[in-house]
C-alpha cells in the first residue's frame, strides 16, 4: 500500500474549509512536497519491510488549480 498523497481535490476541499486562497505556485508546491513525500516513506517502508513499494505517481503537473495543462 502506498502512502497518503495530497491531490488537487484535497487541497482545494481544504483551501475552501480553510478559507485561505493558494496562489498556483502554492498549490502545486504542496501538490509536488507530497508526492516526493510518500515516494520517501515509501522507500523507508519498503526497506523496513523487504518489500518493494512503488513510488507514488505524480497526479499532474497543472497550473495549481487542479486542471492539467
């Protein structure tokens, strides 16, 4: 099982809850730091186990508002 990603989705939900507004560059920061995140937990969860995890894909490379381009 890989580990939790933050999607566009759930930045977005969480912007709106939050009521703070991301500039794109922002968001797709975020969006980036939690892929390579979960690729770096799964590498150590990988180890850890002997098992081989494979790394997160990165769900896209939009503008920051959850469109790809």
């Amino acid at each position: 099982m890989a580990p939790a990603q933050i999607t566009w989705r759930d930045l977005a939900a969480w912007s709106e809850q939050m009521k703070i507004v991301l500039e794109p560059w922002e968001a797709k920061t975020l969006v980036t730091l939690g892929v390579v995140r979960a690729n770096i937990i799964g590498e150590k969860l990988g180890k850890q186990t002997g098992s081989k995890v494979p790394p997160a894909p990165e769900k896209s490379r939009g503008d920051g508002n959850g469109k790809s381009s």
